[in-house]
C-alpha cells in the first residue's frame, strides 16, 4: 500500500516535469517566432538564450533566498500601535482588510472623526524639557 502511494506520486511528479518541460520548450519556440521577423535568426536565438538566462538567475535567486532567509530583527516588548498594526497585517492580512474598510466606512459618514484623526496625526509632539 506505502509502495504504490510512493509510486504513484513518483508518476505524478515526473508527468508534471514532462509537462513543464514541453511547456518550457514551446515558450521558447514561441518566443523565437516571435523574435525571427525583427531580428532575424540569429538575434532570435540569441534572445531566446537570454531569456533562458534570466529565468536560470531568477530561479537561482529564489533559490538562495529561500536557502538563507533574511534574518529579521526582534523588537523588544515596547512596541508602538503602529508596529502591532502591521504585524496583525502580516499575521491575519483578511482581519486587516476587513479592518481597513471598516475604518473608510467610518470615515465617509463621519467626516468629524476623520479630521480629528488627521489633526492629531499631523500635529507637532510636545517639546522635551
């Protein structure tokens, strides 16, 4: 039972390769027809090889990054609203959008709030003794 499971994901897997890789190979034939009037033959292979290129490094840079993911720095316990605001966002990004067009809503009935609010983000802090 394991040993068939094992070997139909193996199909599965190698028939999803082969697609892609006559999917990749029709792109670039595509991509030469398409390049051959204006550039003639061998420009068109050429950008064609280029076009190559670029997927290989893009490939390759998705690669490292998920290899050696950036290392993001911990904050301490004192975190401002807006610092708590954003994580909520990158947590529960459907609780946040939500939230943000609550807060238009709010803010097309009630224009009173919606000065009050850009009054107090838009004034001076108070000055240090």
């Amino acid at each position: 039972m394991i040993l068939r499971k094992a070997i139909l994901i193996a199909c599965g897997v190698a028939a999803l390769a082969a697609a892609a890789a006559v999917a990749v190979v029709a792109l670039a034939f595509a991509l030469y027809a398409a390049l051959l009037p204006a550039w003639g033959p061998a420009l068109a292979a050429a950008g064609v090889a280029g076009a190559c290129v670029l997927l290989i490094l893009l490939g390759a840079l998705s690669a490292f990054v998920a290899a050696n993911p950036p290392r993001l720095k911990k904050q301490t316990g004192s975190e401002d609203l807006v610092a708590k605001a954003i994580a909520l966002g990158r947590e529960k990004p459907i609780i946040a959008a939500a939230a943000i067009l609550v807060a238009g809503a709010v803010a097309l009935k009630n224009p009173k709030i919606t000065a009050a609010l850009v009054a107090g983000f838009m004034a001076k802090p108070p000055a240090k003794k």
